[in-house]
C-alpha cells in the first residue's frame, strides 16, 4: 500500500491515492434515455433492413440506389452534377461514383460532361432507369406505408417529422442541396 500523498506506481503522471477524482465530463444517458436510443436505433435498423430487402427482391435495387434515381428523377432534366447527388444522398463522392458506375452497368444512369464545367459530370437517369424506378416504387411505397404511417396516428407523423428536421438540421451541413426535397438547405 502506497503511503497518502505519494503516487500509486512510479509514473509520474498517476494520480495521487488521496487526490480526488477528476471529475466524469462523460455525460451518460439516464435509465429511460438509454431505452430510447436503443429504441431508436432498433427501430431505424429494422425499418431501413426491412426497405433494403424489399426492393432487393422486388426489383433488385438497393435501397441506396433507389434513393438516388428518386433523387434525379425530382431534379431538373433528371440530371445532377456528381457531387450535388452526394450532397442530397448523404453520401460520399466516391460511393456515390460507385453507385453510379453499377447503375450505368444497367443501362439506368449515364455520365455527361458538365456542359458549365469541363471537370465536372452529370449523372443523368436514363429512361430505363426511370422505367426501373416506377417499377420498384409501387412496391417501396406500400412497404413504406406498411411498416412505418400505417402504424402511427397523424399526431406521431407530424411528431416524427418534426424531430427528423430537428435532427436533420444539427446533422447535415450541406449547404446547398437538401437532402429532402421541400426543406431548405442548412
């Protein structure tokens, strides 16, 4: 046992056996807020699974690409730049320009030379792409509405849609494209 005052090992940098504690600047979650992150989290795990699997074998899409042929069939000339469809779906641009080369493999999206910017590209959906999207979008609504609107009241919708755009907001800093059509850009 180390005498009171002196340092429990011969590291200098040890606390004291009689120094008080630093103080925790850890701020832990209480009983009921760890039940609704991991609520929360479930939840999104299983919903966002549930739509992937849909869509896989409904129409061989994943999720990921359908958000983003939905993404430029909204868009004007159902074109984005390359780094605005990252923007809006919250990916990366080289996941982004992945994805796009997959879809191009399908004959869903092409790549144009940005006509403003010569080092810039479009990502352009194609009518096949479009044609692969209103096919799979029946079956994605319905599972959609199945798992997620159909089980709350229009008082949860309207709560739920205020705390994404809350969470939303603090979360992305995109700047110029949002990545939900309708709310402005943070």
């Amino acid at each position: 046992m180390a005498l009171p005052g002196t340092l429990v090992d011969d590291d200098p940098t040890a606390q004291r056996e009689d120094a008080p504690a630093a103080p925790d600047p850890t701020r832990w979650l209480d009983d009921e807020e760890q039940v609704t992150w991991r609520t929360f989290l479930s939840a999104v795990q299983l919903l966002v699974d549930r739509f992937d699997r849909q869509l896989q074998q409904d129409s061989g899409i994943v999720l990921t690409y359908y958000e983003m042929l939905v993404r430029l069939s909204e868009s004007p000339g159902r074109s984005l730049r390359m780094s605005e469809l990252a923007e809006s779906s919250l990916s990366s641009r080289s996941r982004v320009s992945h994805a796009v080369a997959r879809m191009e493999e399908r004959g869903w999206i092409r790549r144009e030379a940005c006509p403003t910017d010569g080092r810039g590209y479009l990502a352009v959906l194609t009518d096949e792409g479009f044609a692969a999207l209103a096919a799979a979008a029946p079956g994605h609504v319905e599972t959609v509405r199945r798992n997620l609107f159909d089980l709350l009241t229009p008082a949860q919708v309207d709560q739920l849609r205020e705390i994404s755009e809350t969470l939303l907001g603090h979360l992305t800093d995109t700047g110029s494209v949002s990545p939900v059509p309708g709310l402005p850009p943070h």
